[in-house]
C-alpha cells in the first residue's frame, strides 16, 4: 500500500461527505412535511403552525401538513415528535409549555425536552390577556382582586397550557389572592367554559382570546407583558393595574427528532426563519396576534431554552406548585 497517499485519500473523503450534506441540504424537502402540533386546532400554536406550514409550501412546492395531537399538557404531541423519524419531514411547532415549564410541573414526561429534541429555531414571543366574561362583575383588574379577596378560594381561573397556568399561578402569589384552578386540554376549551360562566377568569394568549373580546363577549381586565399589547393599547399592563412585579409571557419554537442530521436542520431553520418574516405569515398570524417575530439560530434556541427552563423552574417553585 502507498501510504503516502493516505492524506489524499482522507481528503477525498471528507469531501465526499460534505458533498453528500450539501446535497442533501440542497434536496431537501422531497415529499410532503408534517408540523405537530400538541395543542387543538385554534389555539394560537395551531394558528401559527398553519401560517408558517403555507409559506413553506410556497417556498417549497411540497404541502406542509398540520397534525393537532392536543392533550395530556402537550405530552401527547411532544411524544409522537419526538419518536419520530429524524429524517427533517416531522417538525415540532411548540412552546414553552412542553420546553420549559412541563419539567419543572410533573415529576415524570413521557420525553426529554432536550435530549429527545434538535433545535431548529424560535418562531415568536407575545404577551397574554387576563379576560373575564363580559357579564362579570368586575371592570378591572383590581375589581377581579377585591371580589377574590371577599371570598378566598370559590372564584376559578382555567387554564390548557403551562403559560396559562403560571401565569395565573403567579397573578396569585403576587396579586395575594386564593383562585381554584381548573385544567383544560388546550385554552380553546378553557375560553368556551368562560364564555359559558363555567370557569370565572383565565389569563390567555391574544390569538385566543382577543376575538372573543373584540367580540364584546369577554373583557380584557390586563395585560401579561412589560408593555401594552399593541392590539389592545387602551387596556392596561396587570403591573399597572396595581400587581407590582407581574410580567410573564409565552414563546413558540420549532424542533426536530434528536439525530435528525445537521445539514437537514440547516435547511429548515433557512425556511422557518423566512417563513416567519414572510408578509403572508405577518399578515395571518403576527400581526393579527400581537406576537413578536423571534427567529435563532438552532445554537441560539439551546441557549434560549435553557435559561427559560432555570426561569419558569423559578416561577414555579416560587409559587408553591408541587410536582404532580
């Protein structure tokens, strides 16, 4: 054997196989690719899954199918991503519901949301809305506080994700009152039961919940962010309504199956990132929800989650909220 040669060859294939990952990434997508969704058709993942998924296939020429696996606080749909093929056409559009709250809410997950995951890229950030039926009797904020406070523990919050559920965890440890919490699926069903009379209060993204204010049907006591939603400007943050210290919000993300190759990964990060700042994707879900477009790199979404998880660990020990 010429051994002389050997570096040649080594070069040889090395080239060969980024060759081979460029190719891919060039290719890439060949068929039809699958969003999960772990939340039901409406919620506000499910809207921004189906503007991201028409981009894309225009992008594409491929259709991007929406699968809603809703229930069990988003282990279902987190689940059935995370077992899928690490092949690119299976891409988890989720929260931090199931990648960064669900740790720190139940003692055992059917997933890990890191080791079982492949970041991709952030998608959004937005604030919610604290809404009441529009026949309650509380006009704002500090009304819904001192009704709470006459009798502690008979008025309910319902919630369908974790975002919903600290943050109305965390309007009770701040605002000093006592709410009974009541767990939906998702937060369209929690909104249908508080247009109902059912449930009291609930604290909820814009997507879901401003049509039904806009409506006239719920009225919008607060609002979860820093700042004031610019679809709700006349409607004050819950900070200024009088709750020092609130400011909790949600994001959205999307993964891939652990293993799914790099050059793969590259590629859907190339058409979520364009996706989201699409006109077509502002026009359907961003600028109609109030949400933030927030894209990364899948380095930066590492990074990202985990300084969210430390936070909402934070929050939610805070709370007092033992593991279930």
């Amino acid at each position: 054997m010429n051994y002389k040669k050997l570096p040649n060859l080594f070069l040889l294939a090395a080239c060969a196989v980024v060759a081979t990952g460029a190719s891919a990434q060039s290719q890439f997508p060949e068929k039809p690719i699958r969003f999960v969704v772990p939340f039901a058709s409406g919620t506000a993942t499910d809207q921004l899954a189906r503007a991201l998924g028409q981009a894309v296939t225009q992008e594409t020429k491929h259709q991007v199918i929406v699968d809603n696996k809703p229930g069990g606080n988003g282990f279902i749909g987190a689940s059935e991503a995370a077992r899928a093929a690490p092949d690119g056409y299976t891409v988890f559009i989720t929260t931090n519901t199931t990648h960064a709250a669900a740790e720190h809410l139940y003692k055992k997950l059917p997933y890990d949301p890191v080791k079982d995951f492949a970041p991709i890229t952030g998608l959004g950030k937005g604030g919610q809305i604290m809404v009441v039926n529009s026949q309650f009797p509380s006009a704002t904020v500090k009304d819904f506080i001192a009704l709470a406070k006459k009798d502690p523990g008979k008025l309910t919050f319902g919630s369908g994700s974790s975002s919903s559920r600290i943050a109305g965890e965390l309007f009770q440890q701040l605002a000093g009152v006592q709410l009974l919490h009541v767990p939906y699926k998702s937060n369209t069903f929690a909104v249908t039961d508080l247009l109902g009379g059912q449930i009291q209060m609930m604290i909820t993204d814009s997507a879901t919940g401003m049509p039904h204010v806009k409506s006239g049907k719920l009225r919008a006591l607060g609002y979860s962010a820093k700042t004031r939603s610019p679809l709700a400007p006349d409607v004050p943050t819950i900070e200024e309504a009088g709750v020092k210290g609130y400011d909790i919000g949600y994001w959205f993300a999307a993964y891939a199956p652990a293993k799914t190759p790099q050059p793969i990964i590259a590629r859907l990060n190339e058409l979520l990132t364009k996706a989201a700042k699409s006109p077509a994707a502002n026009s359907a879900f961003y600028a109609t929800s109030g949400t933030e477009v927030f894209v990364t790199s899948p380095e930066e979404l590492a990074k990202f989650q985990s300084s969210e998880s430390r936070k909402w660990g934070e929050i939610i020990q805070k709370a007092g909220i033992e593991k279930e």
